[in-house]
C-alpha cells in the first residue's frame, strides 16, 4: 500500500529516535511504500533547520528509505474543495496525486477532524491509528 508521509512526521522521526522513526522502518518491512513530495520535504527540511539543526544529518539518512514525488501543480476543481487550510491542501492534493491509499499526520489541529476519513480515496490518519492498521500486532509489540 502507499502511504503518504506529514511533514511534521518526517520532523518527529529525524528529530529523535522514537516511534515515529520505527513506524517509517517498520512500514517497507510491512510492504508499505513511503511517499512524500517536495513540498513535504522542503516543509520538513525548514522546521528542523529552524528547531533542531543536527537533525537534518539523520533526515539525509531516513531519504532513501522513501519514494520522493515532485511537486506537482494539484488540479484545481480538487484543491479548491480539500477541507484543510491552504498550507496543508498541498499534503492531501500530493497523497491523491501519487495514488496514496493512506496520509499520516501528526497535525491534530487541521488534519485531526478528517482522520478515519476518506477524501479522494486517501484515508486520513495519525501516526498511531496508522501503525494499527497498517502493522502487524508483532511489529507492532517488538
């Protein structure tokens, strides 16, 4: 399945070596494929270099683990009617455009009201409920 990675997730998993850094080890193990585009990565690329500037030596390294589409200019019947605020039509427009089944967030504030919905069919999800769904119970617990 593909999955579509948050910026703030591609943050939190360079920024420390914690679960969010072994759901992206865990999900090639599972046979998940791993998107971002380059708004994400730019997004991600910028927080850490503003927030935690020796991260982005461990987000070099997490890259190759990852399918990195372009940015692409979203069609605009589809951008104009995401329910999201502007900054974050991009995240849900890229997910559909690379044919992602799933999207994992973190932004509980604009993403939080779609989570465990389908828009396009990209199902919005967090970090944990993703992990749920998408790993085995013994990934999971390992």
């Amino acid at each position: 399945m593909r999955i579509f990675l948050d910026a703030n997730v591609l943050f939190s998993a360079a920024k420390s070596d914690g679960a969010m850094r072994r759901l992206l080890g865990l999900l090639p193990a599972s046979g998940h494929e791993s998107w971002i585009d380059d708004y994400v990565l730019e997004e991600a690329r910028r927080n850490l270099a503003a927030k935690e500037p020796a991260a982005l030596a461990t987000l070099g390294i997490l890259l190759p683990q990852l399918h990195i589409g372009a940015l692409r200019a979203p069609d605009p019947a589809l951008y104009a009617n995401l329910p999201l605020p502007e900054k974050d039509k991009p995240v849900l427009a890229a997910a559909i455009h690379h044919r992602c089944a799933v999207v994992i967030t973190g932004d509980r504030t604009h993403f939080g009201p779609l989570c465990g919905k389908t828009i396009s069919s990209v199902t919005v999800h967090s970090p944990r409920s993703a992990a749920v769904m998408l790993l085995p119970a013994a990934a999971r617990k390992a």
